[in-house]
C-alpha cells in the first residue's frame, strides 16, 4: 500500500501554469505507480494554464470552487465533483474566473 498524506505531498511545479500550486498525491515523486499520476492544483482567483496539449489523455475532477475549461472548440466551467478528460493531443486551458480559490484533481498516465 502506497498511502501519501496531504501533509506529505511534494509539490511540483508545471510549466505554463499561473497563480497555481500543485502537488503530487500518488506517483513520481510521490512514490511508485505502474499506470498513473496524480495531481492536485489549488488556482487562485484569476489563475490560469495556457491553451496547451499533451501526449495523452488527461482527467480533471473539480473538487472545490469552479474552474472553467477550454479547448480550441469549447468550454465548460467545472463545479464540485464534476468531471472531464480530455484525448490525447487535446489543446486544454483551466482558469479561475471567480474570486475564490479552486481546486482541482489531475489523473494521467504514468507514461506522460
């Protein structure tokens, strides 16, 4: 069993992300997994990711406040336990439009 504590977690630091501090909940520096990571990114009011992709597939879980989604064709804002993936190759922004912190679960493949 592989268990990590919040208060444990390392924090990692994505390129291109604004007003956001990540942490590794499982894998990488977290600790061994054989198929997928995860991450969580608390987004301050106004952060942001730029309008990017990745070589697989990405799933976001909104877990606290909202946090809006946009690809190169549409966009969703995310509530509490809402979710969404994303293809492989998918452009994706995230951005906090409120004046709330948001809150926010990553899953992707190990391999990424």
């Amino acid at each position: 069993m592989q268990v990590t504590r919040i208060s444990d977690a390392p924090t990692y630091v994505a390129p291109e992300h604004y007003d956001m501090r990540s942490l590794r909940l499982q894998g990488r520096e977290a600790g061994p997994t054989d198929t997928a990571w995860i991450g969580l990114s608390h987004i301050l009011p106004g952060g942001h990711t730029s309008l990017s992709s990745a070589p697989v597939e990405k799933i976001y879980v909104c877990i606290a406040g909202a946090v809006t989604v946009r690809t190169d064709r549409e966009e969703v804002t995310l509530h509490p336990l809402d979710s969404c993936r994303l293809a492989a190759g998918e452009p994706r922004a995230l951005e906090n439009r409120t004046n709330l912190p948001a809150t926010v679960l990553l899953v992707m493949p190990e391999t990424a």
